[in-house]
C-alpha cells in the first residue's frame, strides 16, 4: 500500500505530464517559471523553499504545501526549522491556517518515516 508520500508524486507526476502533453504555451512557461524561480540565486534553494512553504500555508494549498515540505527535507531542513516556518505562516494566516499546520506536520512525518525506511 503506498504512502501519502507516493501517493502525492505519483499523482502529481501523472497530472503534470497529462498537462503538459496538451501544449499549452502558457502552462508551459507558468511551470518553467516556477522551476526557475525556486534555483539557486541570490537566495539558496533551502530560503526559497521555505519562503515557498510560508506562502502555500498562508494561501491554504495543501498541495503546494507538501511540495515544499518534501523539496525542505531533500534540501536538509531541519524539523525545528520547518515548524519554525510554519509558525510564522500560521502568525501571518490566522487560525485559519491551523488545519493546514496539522496536515503539514504529518506530511513531515511521513518524509521522515520514509526516509528511516530507505536507510534501513
């Protein structure tokens, strides 16, 4: 049975490639945009990532939000740091915010579960 973790990429995965098959130029330059908007700059991938995570948990996009939770894990972000993020998001957004906060950490969880199981 697969995880949350799976899940998520495989759907995305699917989802994105039936999309980008249609050709739509401007879909394709919305998500070239974002691929380069998240690179390496003058802000690291880690800041971007987590400016990313802020902003997905402010605007209540629980898809948005596991994309940057994974892409923070890959990156090295520390749990104390992702919850420190998510903290600011859940002080900007409001308590509105909170059903998100408690999908986001176990999301982590699960990144974290995961990657114990890669190592075992």
């Amino acid at each position: 049975m697969a995880n949350q973790v799976e899940e998520f990429n495989a759907y995305r995965l699917k989802m994105n490639d039936k999309i980008l098959a249609d050709d739509n130029k401007v879909i394709k330059r919305i998500f070239n945009l974002d691929t380069n908007a998240y690179k390496e700059g003058h802000l690291n991938v880690k800041t971007k990532e987590l400016l990313g995570l802020v902003a997905s948990a402010v605007l209540r996009c629980d898809d948005c939000i596991k994309y940057h939770l994974e892409t923070c894990f890959k990156e090295g972000v520390t749990k104390e740091e992702v919850m420190e993020t998510l903290s600011i998001a859940t002080l900007v957004g409001g308590t509105i915010v909170i059903p998100h906060l408690r999908r986001a950490y176990e999301f982590w969880e699960e990144l974290v579960k995961n990657q114990v199981k890669l190592n075992d």
